[in-house]
C-alpha cells in the first residue's frame, strides 16, 4: 500500500511515486533532475519531460512536451506515452514535470487539479511521477500543491496541514488536519473526484479533526453534483460527534461517516 514519505534524494523514487521537489530560486532544475533522467536508461523505463525549460539544444535524449503547446490535457499525453511504452516493452514510465511560478493566485487550482490527475496516474499505472515546483511561491499555494502529493524532496516549511493521495482503486487516503486554512483545498479535490465517480471513499484513519471550515468544504463539496456521495471509512470518535453535532448529519448531505 502507498504511504507518505519524505525524500531525501530522486534515487529513492520508487514505482508508483508522486513526488513534489520543491527547489530553492538558485537551483537548477536539469542539474537537480540529471541522475532521475539517467536512471531510466538504467532501468529500462521510458522518459518523459514536461517543461519549456528543457529544450537546451538536445542535451536530453527523453521525450519533451511543451505544455502550452499539448494537444489534449497533461493527463491525456502522459497516458498516451504509457501506452506507448507498454506496447514498445518499456519496464515503466518516468515523469519528470517542471513549474515555474511566478506565482499567480489563481493558478493554484488549476494546479492542483492539474496534479490530482497526475496522482491518480501514478497510483493506478505505477509510473514514477516528479513535480519539480520552482519560482517564487506563496506559502498557501505551496500546501495546496504539496496536499496531493504523498511524497516530498527538498526545502519546504514542512509538510501540509492535510493531504490526499490514491492508496486502491476504489479509495483515497486523507491525513492530518482539515481545517480553515485548508477547506479551500479540500473543497477542490473532493468537486474533482466527484466529477469523476458517483462514490469516493475516504480512508481517514490518520484524520486528526475536521473543524468547522472543513466539515462546511465536505458538505458543500458533496452537494456539488446530484446523485454523487461521499463515504468517510476509519474516522475517530471526536470527528464523527463534530459531525453530528454541527448538524450536518441529515438526509441531504450525501456524507456517510462510519467507524
């Protein structure tokens, strides 16, 4: 089963991975990645390079894409390079992603949707996905990115308040706290995943609270689309009372919290 992790080197990426490299102003990301790129080679896994920043006179022999000039979706090119490399006897998939950010507010949830795909991707393929996030980032965007990714490498003001992360077919991991500062966030993954099933399954075993905010986010964010519901498995005592008591326990809130 997937678990979060912190990285302290690209050598530790394993089948499956999602990795969000936050790299400092004076980094150079082709330097950072040279050794992730390589391995491939090594291992037998196809690369892939998304990144203007990458077209440096040939110096890599992967597969680059441009994202502004992408014909589909991000998620729709890395899968189709999947299937290639399937059908042309490649082990795996390597993603390495490049983002630079200047950084614009409203950009952060078109990223993290953006990186909820690739998420999904990493866990139901098994290819080894790395974001390399550099530029100037604001401190609430950096945990947006960070929620959906259960791996981490480089400088960072620590790990976010909550995360969320594929861990079977049929169900998602969420960790740590949802509260004020991250309802935002959670609202955005929760409307996305339901655009996609009628059902998500929450595994929220390692839930610490949902506060007021939060427990708001996931009553709004199921009543979103009709006929879509949303199941918490594993949630503790105290989140299951908060619940109930702040009256969102009733028939029109498609919310089931069980034990």
């Amino acid at each position: 089963m997937r678990a979060s992790r912190t990285l302290a080197t690209l050598d530790e990426v394993d089948a499956g991975d999602h990795v969000c490299q936050m790299l400092k102003r004076t980094d150079d990301v082709v330097d950072r990645s040279r050794a992730f790129v390589a391995d491939g080679a090594l291992h037998g896994d196809k690369v892939v390079i998304v990144g203007p920043a990458f077209h440096r006179g040939g110096e890599f022999a992967p597969l680059v894409l441009d994202p502004a000039r992408l014909d589909g979706s991000l998620l729709a090119a890395v899968r189709r390079e999947a299937a290639t490399a399937d059908r042309e006897g490649f082990r795996s998939l390597r993603v390495l992603r490049h983002v630079t950010l200047g950084c614009r507010p409203e950009r952060a949830t078109e990223l993290l949707r953006s990186e909820l795909d690739l998420e999904e991707f990493a866990a139901d393929t098994g290819a080894m996905v790395v974001c390399a996030y550099s530029g100037d980032l604001d401190l609430t965007t950096l945990r947006q990115i960070q929620c959906v990714h259960p791996h981490r490498l480089g400088s960072s003001p620590g790990p976010p308040e909550f995360q969320v992360y594929r861990t079977g077919k049929e169900g998602w991991t969420v960790s740590g706290t949802i509260d004020s500062e991250g309802a935002d966030a959670f609202a955005t993954v929760l409307c996305t995943l339901l655009t996609r099933t009628a059902t998500i399954r929450l595994l929220c075993h390692t839930v610490e609270f949902f506060d007021a905010a939060g427990m708001s986010a996931l009553a709004d964010a199921a009543r979103h689309l009709p006929d879509r519901k949303v199941i918490l498995e594993g949630t503790n005592e105290t989140v299951r009372l908060a619940w109930e008591l702040s009256g969102f326990a009733v028939p029109d809130i498609p919310v089931v919290i069980a034990s």
